[in-house]
C-alpha cells in the first residue's frame, strides 16, 4: 500500500511515536492520504513528550518556552498499514516529526534511532535486527489482572505452559488472526510460543533493517493488543503483569553487515572478532545509565529478579542465557549480539537506538569486555548492575557522557521531565491501581 491508494478508505489515521512508545496523531478523512507528503497534518512538538496519561510535562520548555508550537508531521518510509483489529476498512500512516525546514525533531523517538543507524551507514555499514517480543493475555474485568479463559474449556488458565501446543491451540482464534494480521502489516512473524508465565506467549519477528525493525516492533503491539480485544480478552506488554510470575522481555538481536554485504562480527570462527568484543564492551559499560530507557515504568524493576530470566548484571557468554548480552550459537556467518535486558514495555526506537549506540561507542573506543561468563551469571558478585529504581535510573541516564553520545541533549532533558512527573503521578496513586495504567499503554 502506498499514499497514491489512500483515497479509497473513509478515515485514516496518522500516529507518531511519543518517548513512552505511544501512538500519538489524529483521525483525518481518506482525501488527505494526497496531502500527507506535504506536511498537511501538524501536531504541537510537546504531543511527543507527554506522559503516560497523556499530560504535558508540568515543567516543559517544549510547552513554556516555545508558546506550545506545532511541528509538522510527515510519513515514514515503513508506509501505511491497513488495522486489522477495527471493523472498518482503516489504514494508519506511520509518521515523523519535523521543524517547518525539514529538520527532525529531536523530541521524536525515531529520529533518534535514525540518528544512530547514520553514525553505522557513514561506515558503510548496515545494522540488521529482530525482536522477540513477549506479552501476557489476561482478563482485566474485575479490580486485579486475572488469567483470560481457555477458549475451549471456559476456565481461567491455571499454572505455567512452557512450550505448550495445546496452550497454543486454545487460542488459534487469537494466533490465527494474529498471524493474519502481521501478514497484512507486512510484518515478518516467525515462530510463536507459549511462555513460561501464566498467559504469556512470546513471537518472534525476522532479521530486517534496524529501523524496519523497530517499526515493525511498535506496529506488532498495537496489533495484538487491538485483536486481543477482539477476541474477548486483553493483551499487555507489561513488564510485571503479575507480581509472583514471569515478566515480559523483550529480546533484540543484531549484527553488522559491510557494504559487500559481509558480517562484520564474522571471522570464522565460534568466538568472533574484534569488532564483537567492542561491540559487547560497549553494550555492557553503557547499560547501567541506560536502565531508565531499558526498564522504562515503575512496574519495570518488579520484573529485575535473580534467576527468572531477567539479567539484572551487565555480563556476557556464549550461547548463555543467565547474561545480559548474549552471543547465540550457529554458524560464524550468522555472528550476533542478544540484548536480553529490555522489558516488553520497552519503547522499540529508543531501546534499539540505546543498544546500537553503546555496540558504536564501544567499536570506536576499541573497548574490551571482560572475560565471558561461563555457568550461571545470577551467581557473580561485583557485576556492575541496572540502577534499582526509576529515580536513580533518571538521575544516572541524565549525568551519563555515554547516554550524551546516544541520545541529543533536548530528547534526555524531555525524557527524564516526563519521568519524573510519572513518578510523582504514581505516588499519587494506590499501587492496586498502577497496572490499569499500564494494561494497554506500554
């Protein structure tokens, strides 16, 4: 689908990122798909940085100091979509923001990303990606999250289903649908499971550009939640759905291709080059700061517990998933880095471009990683570990020089403002009613 075929649908929908991973836009008639190139729709730069309630930042400098000014919204190269989960044929147009020059607005989670992907392609070089992405189907009818009901037999689900078919097959509804929709999105799913958590699952989407990626990433959550309602039940990304049960993550992994094509991580071997232990050195030293962008809400640290598949030190192994960057096993060719630190809840621009821009500093700085783990990584001492709350992972990412060579300085400041006036907001609230704010909003 392109913008030319736009004109037949009722309404469209145009929606940018905000910096929690939100859709952000407005519901405009089919004739303005002609328009859209030209920058006819605009929103205020502040739409992007609100909260997760949608409130402008108390304090904001994008509000105060600029009279709340629009910027000018324009497509994305990922295209439209058509939205599978609203009855009406509807197609959403992907879109960025802009100054009225053209310029990119820092404030914009995908430039961002772009902004990092640049840094790779003046190498000539090309980053690939994939995600898994892990989420838990529940029913949130009553005052607590509850397991949704088997579709087959009526009852709640009880206990865990690792790997389970016939845990899969009860929802062929929902999955089949899914599979369906990802198809129509021009969403690369690849295998499904059923994961270790009550009503969990996790799919896997295919290696593809690192923008793609992460576009696809963020298309894939509003899909399942929107068909997960559908089908009578809800669908969430939360980190920490259940206190007493397994989390959602959210898994990348990459690697490097030069411009003939080549992985640049390769050298034949099963351990890998250079540039691989730069690439790690990287990510481990940049992970602390980057917690706040990694653990993203405050029910993000209940999910940061030892030996349930959440790595909380900043370690690496090969082919060992108690570390927090891993190296998978497979041919020399296919060499890559598994970020396995991210929550579900996890904003795909920002925590792709954290990831991709710690992998650069440290190929530049030619950093070395220590020594790989080997056996169970819960058990080190000394790792240096994610801050353990969402203040001081703010107060860490805003005083961090590496998150400066990531990140622009407008998007920390914006960033860690909107935090902390969630954290305030929070306090404000009983923590039985923390999760209806997250159920469909990370």
């Amino acid at each position: 689908m392109d913008l030319a075929d736009l004109g037949a649908f009722a309404t469209l929908r145009v929606a940018a990122a905000d910096l929690n991973g939100q859709m952000r836009g407005k519901r405009v008639p089919g004739s303005y798909g002609a328009k859209l190139e030209g920058g006819a729709v605009r929103m205020p730069y502040s739409a992007l940085n609100v909260d997760l309630w949608g409130a402008d930042i108390a304090d904001s400098p994008l509000v105060f100091d600029s009279g709340d000014a629009d910027g000018v919204l324009r497509p994305t190269d990922r295209g439209p979509v058509p939205m599978p989960w609203i009855p009406a044929p509807t197609a959403l147009v992907p879109m960025t923001m802009h100054h009225e020059d053209g310029r990119p607005f820092a404030g914009d989670p995908r430039h961002a990303l772009a902004r990092i992907l640049d840094r790779y392609a003046k190498r000539g070089w090309q980053v690939m990606a994939a995600t898994e992405m892990e989420f838990t189907l529940l029913d949130d009818s009553g005052n607590a999250p509850l397991p949704p009901r088997n579709p087959m037999t009526g009852r709640a689900l009880a206990g865990e289903a690792v790997l389970s078919l016939a845990e899969m097959d009860a929802f062929d509804g929902f999955f089949t649908a899914l599979y369906d929709g990802c198809a129509a999105m021009g969403i690369p799913a690849q295998s499904a499971i059923s994961e270790s958590g009550v009503g969990q699952f996790e799919l896997a989407l295919e290696h593809q550009p690192a923008l793609r990626a992460a576009d696809d990433a963020w298309l894939f959550k509003a899909l399942v939640r929107g068909l997960a309602r559908a089908h009578g039940f809800s669908a969430t990304f939360m980190a920490k759905p259940y206190g007493d049960d397994a989390g959602n993550g959210m898994h990348v992994h990459f690697s490097v291709l030069d411009a003939d094509g080549n992985n640049v991580f390769d050298d034949g071997t099963p351990k890998g080059n250079d540039v691989l232990r730069h690439a790690v050195a990287g990510c481990l030293a940049a992970m602390p700061d980057s917690t706040a962008i990694f653990a993203p809400h405050m029910n993000s640290y209940e999910r940061f517990v030892d030996g349930a598949h959440a790595p909380t030190g900043a370690a690496w192994g090969y082919d060992n998933r108690t570390v927090s960057i891993r190296i998978p096993a497979g041919p020399p060719v296919a060499r890559r880095i598994e970020h396995r630190v991210a929550g579900g809840d996890l904003n795909p621009y920002l925590g792709i471009a954290a990831m991709l821009g710690a992998a650069l500093n440290g190929i530049e700085d030619e950093a070395e990683p220590p020594a790989p783990v080997e056996g169970n990584a819960y058990e080190i001492e000394g790792l240096p570990t994610l801050a353990p709350t969402m203040a001081a992972a703010l107060d860490r990412f805003e005083a961090s020089p590496l998150m400066a060579r990531i990140f622009p300085a407008q998007l920390i400041d914006c960033l860690v403002r909107m935090k902390r006036q969630e954290i305030e907001r929070f306090e404000a609230l009983s923590p039985k009613e923390h999760w209806l704010s997250y159920l469909e909003t990370v």
